[in-house]
C-alpha cells in the first residue's frame, strides 16, 4: 500500500481545525463541513422514519437487494448525522448488496445516555417488525457509532430478540473510561484525537454515569450470544487498543470475530476511501464478511 497516500492523510488530518472553545453547534457544523462525502451519482439516498426518529435510506440503484444494513454513524455521541456519513454508507451498500438505513440516533449533550441506546434499538425492533428478518439484516458503524452497534447489539439480546447476522465496526470506542494502554502509547502517532477530546465527549455524553457501565461502554459486558463481528482499526490511533480487548473479549465469550489492524493508518480511515488503497481494500473485507453472513445461518 502507498506510504505517500498515508503519509499525505496524516498531514491532512493534523492540519484541520480544532478549537475546544467552540459550542456544539460550531463543533456540528465543522465536522459536517469536514466529513460529509459526496454520494455517487447511482445511489439514491431517501428521507424515512425508523423506529421515531430520521433516518437515511441508501440503495444502489437498479441493484437487486439482497438484505438491510442498519448504519449507526460516529462523532463521539455528540457529532455526526446519516449525512454526513451517507458517502461511506453507500459504499458499505454496494459492497454488501444491502439496501442501507441510517439512523439519526439523538445527540449528547442535549439528549445523553441512554438515548442513542434506546434509538438504535427501537431502530433495530422496527426493522424486525416491518418484515425483515434476522438473518437477513446486518449492523455497520464508526468509532462511536461501533460501540453503539455493540450496545445495540447487547440490548436487542436483553430483549429477548433474535441476533442479526453479523456487525462490522470501524474503530469502535467501547471503553469510555478511556483505560486502554493505547491511550498512552499512541499519543502523537494519531493525528486526529487527544484523550482530552475523547475525555470530553464522554463527559458530554455520560455526565456524572458511571464510564465502566453497560452499554456505555460495552467493553466490560458479557458478550457471549453476539453474532459474528468484524473489527477494523488502525494502528495509528489512542482507540486500538479498544478494538483489540473488544476482540478479545468477544473471543472469550464464544463469538466468531474477526480483528483486523491495518498498519500505519489513522481512525475510520476506511472514509478516506477516494484517496488511501487501505481503504478501499478494508471496505471490500467489510463487504465480504457481512455479504457471507447474510442469510447464514450459524452453527
């Protein structure tokens, strides 16, 4: 893979503004400006409601749909919508063959935990009772919106409802006690996040909670019954060590998962699909595992 395409992300990344005395309507609007991708001329992107709240609908055009993916987008719970994620959606969903729905979960610090917990899993029992079936729905998300596909996850097995067929998470933060040995030793090699930064979106999000508790930060959950994961992450980032314990733990619980750590790139470096190799070959592994689960049954 091109050292120069990531070397030229790095740069990229530790140049972007970042000012801690912004309001949240400023850090919004800064990170919509930033992330948002364009969405490809053959995918059509609908305005819908799930389970009470927006959300997305993204379909490939003229693509024949071979099952749902629910997409749970990142922003530490505090930033972020379907939008400005629709571009890395859309890739997922023609990766997959899916027909993509993204949620827009309620936002910390005006709505904080569990709200974005209590959304995803009303998305996720409306999808079921609209028809589709366990094992033919698949969960996807980023950073924060990992953890809340795990949270998600955690819950819809609380409730007695039946497992999806497999979840990809892109660099999910799961633990926000912010406790991984990562925290310290990938400081200066990630170009993007401070354990400052990710200390305040845990404050915002948590308040005075508990940081250890389930499902906020799903890491110290029994995670025995899950369905078959994926985890991508980079090295180049404080929250490695949060993919590789979830893992871990995943693993000691009997779960069929998968770790994937894809040297020398930053967090949800599978957005920067339009410029880094790494990518696109990550989001073509994340295609084909959630595509092999679809509608296998496990043993």
């Amino acid at each position: 893979m091109s050292r120069q395409q990531r070397d030229a992300l790095d740069a990229m990344l530790r140049g972007a503004p970042y000012n801690p005395g912004e309001t949240v309507d400023e850090q919004r609007a800064g990170f919509a400006a930033r992330q948002t991708l364009p969405v490809p001329a053959d995918v059509a992107v609908v305005d819908r409601t799930l389970g009470d709240r927006p959300a997305l609908e993204i379909r490939v055009t003229g693509a024949a749909s071979t099952g749902t993916l629910l997409f749970l987008h990142g922003g530490g719970y505090v930033l972020g919508s379907p939008r400005t994620h629709a571009g890395l959606t859309a890739e997922l969903a023609r990766r997959t063959g899916t027909t993509a729905v993204s949620l827009d979960y309620r936002l910390a610090p005006e709505h904080p935990f569990p709200a974005a917990v209590e959304d995803a899993l009303a998305a996720y029992r409306a999808l079921l009772d609209s028809g589709v079936r366990a094992e033919n729905l698949v969960l996807a998300g980023d950073s924060a919106g990992g953890g809340l596909v795990i949270a998600t996850l955690l819950s819809a097995r609380e409730a007695g409802l039946p497992q999806p067929a497999g979840a990809a998470v892109f660099s999910p933060w799961v633990d926000l006690t912010l406790s991984g040995t990562s925290m310290r030793t990938k400081q200066g090699a990630d170009p993007i996040f401070t354990v400052d930064r990710l200390s305040a979106y845990a404050d915002q999000y948590l308040g005075d909670r508990d940081r250890s508790a389930s499902p906020a930060s799903p890491l110290f959950a029994d995670l025995g019954g899950l369905p078959p994961l994926l985890v991508q992450v980079g090295s180049h980032e404080l929250l490695l060590d949060d993919a590789v314990r979830l893992a871990a733990c995943a693993g000691a619980g009997d779960v069929n998962v998968t770790l994937e750590v894809w040297a020398g790139v930053p967090h949800v470096f599978q957005t920067h699909f339009a410029t880094l190799e790494e990518a696109v070959a990550a989001l073509d592994r994340a295609g084909q595992f959630l595509s092999d689960h679809l509608g296998a049954a496990e043993p």
